[in-house]
C-alpha cells in the first residue's frame, strides 16, 4: 500500500545567508515557535511511553530529540552509531525510527539513512518498523528516495516538533 509522504520544510528566512542557517541547525534542531508557550501549559504528555529510536551522528541533535520526546512521554533510545540501528531497534523493541539522512564518513562502511532502511528491511522483525526522516540538506534531492524506502514522513532541520509529533502519531496508530 503506497504511503502518502508529507515533506515538511521551514520556513525560509530572508536575508540570511545559507552558509550561516546550515550553522545554526546544528545548535537547535528544531523550529522556535513564534508565539511562546506560556509557562503555566502543561506539556503535551501523548507518547504513552512507547519505543522510538532516534539516530544522528550529531550529538546535539539527539540529546534534543530525546528531551522534547520524553517530555512527550516517550521512551526515546539515541544512537550515532549507524551499524548498531538494527541491533538496537531489536534489542529495545521500537516501535518507530527518527533516522537522519546523512552521516559522517568514517569506518569501513559508507552509512546514510537509506543503506540504514535497507539493513533493517532484511530482517522480517524490523521491515515493518515505521521510519520518519530527516535531514540537515536541501530535501529536493532526497524526496523521490525517501517515498522509495517507504518513508512515513521526510522533515528538514530545524525540524517544527509540533507537525513532527503528529506524524509520529499517525505512524503509531498504523
């Protein structure tokens, strides 16, 4: 059954140069909302404590990753390391993956997402784990292919975790 995939991109900002947005991704991986959350909201507590896997070779953004998603009730498990995703995702019974497109060259193996999704879609166990992308590039080039490895949802950093909190909820419910 063909997947409808939803890219989500942030909003461009003017007169910022490129070179200076690509920075600042790596500081906050997410979008800042543009009317704040008044302090005495209550968090969002919708994760019911369920399994998902988040794997970036930046350090920053998983540590983000983990905190708005355990904030959201969420068991959250984080890995750089691209050759140990399916040993975890097995190991911790995941129910989902937040998987980074890009990796850091390093190692015998060249890792991206993709040869990730490809990995894990040899073993029967973890083939029908759903997978949310994301990425730190230009999402033109990567759109066809994450529609290909049957992607449930394909986001840009800094990632708006209001809409990514929804996809990983309708990927829940499947």
């Amino acid at each position: 059954m063909p997947v409808a995939l939803k890219l989500v991109t942030p909003p461009e900002k003017e007169g910022r140069p490129k070179r200076q947005k690509e920075k600042n991704q790596e500081k906050d991986p997410f979008q800042t909302d543009a009317a704040p959350v008044a302090v005495t909201e209550a968090p969002l507590v919708v994760g019911n404590n369920r399994k998902v896997l988040v794997v970036d070779d930046n350090p920053v953004v998983l540590k983000a990753f983990e905190l708005k998603l355990k904030a959201s009730g969420f068991a959250v498990i984080t890995t750089s390391n691209a050759a140990t995703v399916a040993s975890t995702a097995e190991e911790e019974k995941v129910e989902l993956i937040i998987l980074d497109i890009n990796f850091t060259a390093g190692g015998g193996m060249e890792w991206n997402g993709f040869t990730i999704t490809q990995w894990l879609r040899r073993f029967p166990e973890l083939a029908k784990i759903p997978i949310i992308y994301i990425t730190g590039a230009d999402t033109a080039k990567y759109k066809d292919k994450v529609a290909a490895a049957g992607g449930v949802a394909f986001f840009q950093k800094p990632v708006n975790y209001r809409e990514l909190l929804n996809a990983v909820m309708q990927a829940l419910s499947r």
